[in-house]
C-alpha cells in the first residue's frame, strides 16, 4: 500500500468560519507539549452559530462525534449527554478539515523524525 505523495506548506491551514457547514465533521489536531511532537487528535462536528441568546455573532458550537451520531442536538444536550465546544471564529486554528488535519499530522511526523535524529 503507497500514500501519494505530497509536498506540505510549512504552516497549519485550519478551517476558516465561512468554509464550516452545520452537521459535517471537524478536526481538533492540539498539542500536549510546546514543541508540536504530542498531537490529540479529536473529531467534532459543527453544531452551529449563535445558539444561545446570550452570543454574539461570531460564537461558534462543535459537537463530540458520539453524541451527535446518537442522535442529540444543542437543543436537547445535558451535560452528560454531550460535550460542545465554543469559540469565537478567531479561535478555531486548532480546527481542520481531514486533508488538512492530515497534513498537520504529517507535519508533526517530520518533527518527531528530525527530533529522533
């Protein structure tokens, strides 16, 4: 099995606000340590804008994937039921669309490589 090849910007290109879409999965690529070897790596999906009344225009939901898949929705979530996350759209630059996320994991591949020696 071969992985096409690819050359990788040097850079993170996470999703921008106007290019998220109600219900598809997201990517949250974080890292433990300063120095981008340690990724978490979770799935989200976007949940929406402004759903609460106390938001301003920019506040942006994620969902977990499970609870989502389950069936649950922002109007019907406990916090025991589902986990969102929110952010102002300035806040996102953890969040990626697949290839992207790919390519940050790949990112931090070649940095645990050059780190090994």
């Amino acid at each position: 099995m071969r992985f096409e090849e690819r050359e990788l910007k040097p850079y993170a290109e996470p999703v921008t606000a106007s290019l998220l879409k109600q219900g598809e999965a997201n990517f949250s690529v974080q890292y433990v340590d300063g120095d981008g070897h340690i990724p978490i790596v979770e799935t989200w999906v976007f949940a929406g804008r402004k759903l609460s009344p106390e938001d301003t225009g920019d506040t942006l939901y994620f969902q977990d994937v499970e609870s989502y898949r389950d069936g649950i929705r922002y109007d019907s979530a406990t916090d025991e039921t589902a986990r969102f996350q929110v952010a102002a759209e300035e806040n996102i630059k953890h969040m990626f669309e697949y290839e992207r996320a790919i390519e940050e994991l790949m990112r931090c591949s070649l940095r645990r490589r050059k780190m090994a020696g």
